[in-house]
C-alpha cells in the first residue's frame, strides 16, 4: 500500500513540474508578444490559492495538482472591448502566434536540459556495460561474442553505461543490422556484427539488449538471505534476514541458483529449508507461493539473497563540472529528442509494437522506483519525460501544440485562416486519435499489473 502511495506522489509531482513549464513556456513568450493573459494556474478545479496582478493576470493553485494551464485574450471565446483587442491572441501574426504556441514544448526541453545538467553535477553512480552472458538461440548469440565483455560502441556511438547502450540499439531498430564493438577481459577489442532485420520489439517492456539476448554481468548471488517480503509464504515459515540457505528437502545445496531453480519448480508445494541461524542449524517448513502467467505457474517464496560487490573496475560516476554538465546535458537531451521521433515513426510504421506504450499507471510506477532510487535518477526520469511530452505536443494533429502550428503554417502560406468547420472537424478526429491511443495505452498497463 506504502509503495502505491509513494508511486502516486511521485507521478502527480512528476507531472505538475512538467505541464507547469509546458505552460509556463506559453505564457512566458505570450506576455513578450504582448497578449494579455487571464489566467495562470498551476493545477485544475477548484483554485485554493488566488492573486490578481496589477495587470489583471490571476495567478493560482488548484486543487487537482496534475499541470496546470494558460487562460489568454481571445475574441473566439471571450467578449473583447475594442481597446484591448491588441491585447488577444487571435489578433497577433502568424508567426507570434506560432512562438507562443511552440513555447510549450520549447520550455519542456529547456527543463529537460537543466534537470540533467543537475544530475551530471551531482553526478551518476554507473556501472560498466559488461555482458555476463548470452542467451542460447538469440540475435546476440550469432556474433559468438566472448563473455565477459564491456560494450564499448553501438554503431560507434560511445557506450559508457548500459543507459547508453539501450537507447543506442533502439535507435538502431528497423536497421538490417547493426555494429557492435566489445573489449573482453583479456584487454582485446573486437567488432562484431549483428543482423537484427528480423527483431521486433516484444511487449514484456524489457531492455533493447535483453531483447537481443545480453544479460549484463551481474554480481554473484549467495545462499544467504539479504530481505524477507512481508507477507510472503518465507515470512509466515519464520525466515529472517541473515539467514544462510544450506539445504532444501535434506538435499545440499551451495549456489542460489541451484536455491532459486528448486523454488520455483515446487509452486504449491510444502518444503522443508535447513538454515544456519546464529551459529545453529534449523529447519524451517515452507509453503510455496503460486504466480501464473499465459504461459505457466512457477513457485515463489519471497525472499532476496546477498550478492558481492561490483568490482571497483566496474564502478564509477559520470560527473561533470558546471560547463562540462551543461554540455553534457544539452548532448543527451538532442539524443532522446532524436530517439523520441525515430520511436514514434516506428510505432507509425509497426517496427515497434503499439504494445509499448505506456499509460499513466507505468509512468506512475517509473517515477515512483526512480525517486525511491535516489535524486539524480528521479531527475534523469523528469528529464526523459519532459521531452517526451515535448515531442508527443509538436505530433501534427489538431488537439496539440503541433496541429496548432499546422493550421498556423496553412494560414500563413494562403494569407486566410481555415476556416472553422474544418479546424472543428480536426479538432475531433485528433480526439479520437488521442483517445484511442491512451485507450491502448492503460490497457496495455492494466495488462502488465494483471501479470
């Protein structure tokens, strides 16, 4: 309940900021082109906050802390004397109208660069791109590529983290193939290419290089027992943190793999642990937990066990000083900028799966982990977001920023406005369009939570 909670917050956080200098962009450049604005309000409903300006702008708060939004002047909706009709927005040319509209997204990507100029000043604890293992039958296991091995480019582009890594393959998907360069632990470096003309993305929202069939190294896992969940069939048998796993059923087992693959063969079985417990052997009887999926039923037990230390060789922190975070953080924002708009023409042309795309559910579980993680990595999520809000809002239909600017670029083209049946008739054709898509897209949540 805690973790829903936490995971509510953060996304009504993680939106408020973003559609607040989404909005705060319009009305910004709206005062410079000098349209007068009625309302700015950080929130919708209910204001619980009010000022009026000298000017006559109300600033508030609202109740429902989800964005917020920009009242201006405007003769198609409100009743404008003849000595303030400089003042409205419809009355402006073309091409203020245009930066007022562009503004939005424009200031999304300006956050997006100051949240990740924050995050590499403070600096990102990272870990090395290396390959643990190759999965059997997969795109990666053609390339006979020897592990371990530190990814040092995709397709040239430098990989200094797995982060790195993942948005460079999803970059290159739809490609016939594409080029990787890996170091192994001998020192050698080694190019390998992979055909990749078949590989779609799938819907299980994993890594691009685990759909490939990397699994990054990880550290070994132990036989003793680092957390209990709460709960869980491992609680009510009495496990507890510290507690070392020597034998299951009598039968000696050594390796957490070995503990694992006998726990999630035996769903609804009852099983017998021998566990060493401050300096004494006992055992504890458990019922084994059930999870099923469309495919089959696995045990479970939860519990979590030790692992070793990442290597210091693996380990270091991307941390730039104020100019060198500053570009840094302009570099990496062109990047998902890029990436944004090469991902949505592929879900155009079906090279990604509409099962994809993420709803507020996903997005509410995302900000929720990276804030339980730690500042710079809720401030790497704000920044990713932000842009995406940023490109998704320049998408040329009528409902946003971007059909806005069409209409906008027709008009300054033909020297006459489309005409208002035509705008409304977009208007509800992009809302059916919108619609559909967030349609899919909680659908697509509610199906990953029933998992």
């Amino acid at each position: 309940m805690l973790e829903i909670i936490w995971a509510i917050a953060a996304f009504a956080v993680t939106l408020g900021i973003l559609v607040t200098f989404h909005e705060f962009g319009h009305f910004w450049v709206a005062r410079r082109c000098g349209v007068k604005v009625l309302v700015f309000s950080v929130g919708f409903g209910r204001p619980i906050w009010q000022r009026t300006a000298a000017d006559g702008t109300v600033y508030q708060v609202s109740i429902i802390p989800l964005g917020g939004y920009v009242r201006m002047l405007d003769e198609r909706v409100d009743e404008v004397s003849a000595n303030e009709r400089h003042l409205s927005f419809n009355a402006k040319s073309v091409s203020k109208r245009a930066a007022i509209i562009a503004a939005g997204p424009a200031a999304n990507f300006v956050i997006a660069v100051l949240l990740l100029w924050l995050m590499f000043v403070i600096g990102v604890p990272s870990v090395k791109p290396v390959i643990g293992s190759i999965q059997p039958d997969s795109v990666a296991a053609q390339a006979d590529i020897r592990t371990p091995a530190e990814i040092l480019s995709v397709n040239d582009n430098a990989t200094e983290d797995w982060q790195q890594v993942n948005l460079a393959f999803a970059a290159a998907l739809g490609n016939d193939t594409v080029q990787l360069s890996v170091r192994d632990e001998n020192g050698r470096a080694e190019t390998h290419r992979l055909d990749i003309s078949d590989w779609r993305l799938g819907d299980q929202q994993q890594p691009t290089f685990v759909e490939l069939g990397m699994q990054p190294w990880r550290p070994e896992a132990t036989n003793i027992i680092d957390y209990v969940a709460e709960d869980s069939p491992a609680a009510e048998a009495g496990f507890r943190a510290g507690d070392k796993i020597i034998a299951i059923n009598g039968t000696p087992l050594d390796e957490w793999s070995q503990i694992r693959e006998r726990i999630v063969s035996a769903p609804g079985e009852r099983l017998s642990f021998t566990v060493a417990r401050d300096q004494q052997q006992i055992v504890l009887h458990a019922n084994i937990g059930e999870r099923s999926d469309a495919q089959q039923t696995t045990g479970f037990l939860g519990i979590e066990p030790q692992v070793t230390a990442y290597p210091d060789e693996y380990r270091f922190v991307q941390q730039y000083g104020i100019v060198g975070g500053l570009i840094k953080g302009i570099e990496r924002t062109w990047d998902l900028m890029v990436l944004s708009v090469q991902m949505i023409g592929k879900l155009v042309t079906g090279t990604v799966s509409l099962s994809n795309l993420s709803g507020p559910v996903a997005i509410a579980e995302g900000a929720g982990a990276s804030a339980s993680y730690g500042l710079v990595y809720f401030l790497g999520f704000l920044a990713l977001i932000s842009v995406n809000l940023g490109i998704i809002n320049l998408v040329p239909l009528p409902v946003l920023d971007g059909g806005h600017l069409v209409f906008l670029a027709i008009e300054g083209v033909r020297k006459k406005a489309v005409s208002k049946r035509v705008q409304e008739l977009s208007y509800r054709i992009g809302g059916l369009l919108i619609f559909a898509l967030m349609a899919i897209a909680i659908s697509n949540d509610v199906l990953r939570l029933a998992q």
